[in-house]
C-alpha cells in the first residue's frame, strides 16, 4: 500500500466551485494560492529532481483563461503529486 507523505487540502475549493459560488478565474487563483502555499510551508519539495514541473505549472496557471486551458497543467501537478507521495484531498 501506498505512504502518502504529505497532503494538500483543496476540498474547500472543490466544494465552492461545485456549488457555483465561484468563477473559473477564481478557481484557477485559488489553485494556485494552495500550491504556493503548499511549497512555502514544504520547502523539501523544492529539492526535489523534478521540482520545476511543479513549479513551473503552478506559474502557468496564471496565465490561463479558462479551466480548459488548464487541464493539461493540473494533470502536470496532479501527476507530480502522486509520484512525489502527496495526497490532494478535493472532497
């Protein structure tokens, strides 16, 4: 079995948007205020080889307009998160 070493909560988020009380664009802010705020309190992340995947996603999703554009980025983050061991809680 698995040992997952870490979580994100993003359940919040998940919740607000699947109830329509916020837009995509506050989706996508919010997203990325968790994972910066998840690297700022994991900082042994940033030692990892593959770090800038994450990174590097996290920064795009400022720059997308919709959740469309960013499906591709979330499947980066999501699939850097599983292989590093971090459970993202969305419900």
């Amino acid at each position: 079995m698995a040992e997952w070493k870490r979580q994100i909560d993003l359940s919040d988020l998940y919740a607000k948007f699947e109830d329509g009380d916020i837009s995509d664009q506050d989706m996508l802010d919010g997203l990325r205020y968790a994972w910066y705020n998840f690297i700022d309190h994991n900082p042994y992340i940033q030692l990892l080889d593959d770090f800038y995947r994450l990174d590097d996603a996290v920064e795009e999703l400022a720059i997308v307009e919709s959740l469309d554009e960013a499906d591709y980025l979330l499947d980066t983050i999501y699939d850097f998160a599983d292989e590093n061991r971090i459970w993202v809680k969305t419900f």
